[in-house]
C-alpha cells in the first residue's frame, strides 16, 4: 500500500463511523418518541447523571412478558438448509451427490425445468442451475442411499461435424 491508498482507508473509515453515529442518533430518538407517546408500554425510570465529564440521562425499563416467554413455536425456528452438494459434468452424463442425512428417499421431491434441478425434502432445500443444456431429463435416475442422493442426468448425444463415420452402402 502507498501513502495514498491510507489515506483512502482511514477516510471510509471516518466516513462510516459518522454514519453509524447518526443512525445510532435516529435509532434513539425514534425510542425516546415510542417511550413518549406510549407505544413501548412498560414501567419507565429515567434519572439523571451529573458527574464531572459526564451529563446525560439513563432511561431504564421494566417490561412485562407473556405466562412462557420461552415458548416459541416451533414454525418461528423451522429452518430450511442447504445442503452440501458436488456436480460432476462427465462427457456422457451429469452426475450431482447431494448429502441429506436422516431423510427417507420417499421424503424427497426433485424437480427439472428451465435448466434448473430443484430439492426438495423436510429441512433442506437446493436449487441449482445446470451448466449443461443438452441434458435428458426424461432419463434421469436418481437413487438414495446412507444420506447421499445420486443423480445420474445422461446428456443428448449429438453427433460432432469432424467426428468421422463411415456409412453403410445398401
């Protein structure tokens, strides 16, 4: 780095902390107006403090919660996962390893179209867009085994301009 690129750097540092400073400024005063006009309900004490080098006020709240606070449903905390995933793009076929422990092949959905594989099953979900175009998606086989998904997607043979072929004289 030379003298300049510092100078850069500290710059978008100021630059960022005088804006996390008055977010932080908005942040409280759209709290000191909820507190004001009784839209944070609660019980308030505000004091003040009047020390040498320190002027200012501590607002302290009491709140009340629900019979279990605790008790969050279990929809709130359901999180889908991505799951680890390896594609293999071999000459004839495309072949994609998904890890999906603890899940039962009839739990899976798979879906094709548009270029896209789509997996589906009870905590995961993976959508991947497949490089290759000239797929067979009608002969696509899939099978499940220890948690790993294997999918064999067997690519449309088209025959290549240079590729040499000698042709049958009837």
């Amino acid at each position: 780095m030379n003298y300049f690129e510092y100078d850069d750097f500290f710059r978008d540092s100021d630059s960022f902390h005088n804006r996390l400073i008055q977010q932080m400024f908005r942040e409280m005063e759209r709290f000191e107006e909820e507190i004001k006009s009784g839209k944070l309900k609660g019980n308030w004490k505000i004091r003040p403090i009047d020390r040498p080098g320190m002027k200012g006020y501590v607002a302290q709240g009491t709140f009340r919660f629900s019979a279990n606070p605790t008790n969050i449903p279990k929809t709130a905390i359901k999180e889908e996962r991505e799951p680890l995933t390896d594609v293999f793009d071999e000459k004839d076929n495309v072949k994609i390893y998904i890890e999906m422990p603890g899940v039962d092949k009839g739990d899976i959905q798979l879906d094709i179209s548009e270029g896209f594989l789509e997996v589906k099953a009870k905590d995961f979900y993976k959508k991947l867009k497949l490089q290759t175009e000239s797929l067979n998606s009608e002969k696509a086989t899939a099978t499940c085994k220890n948690g790993v998904l294997k999918i064999d997607i067997p690519k449309i043979q088209t025959r290549k301009e240079d590729e040499k072929r000698t042709i049958k004289i009837e």
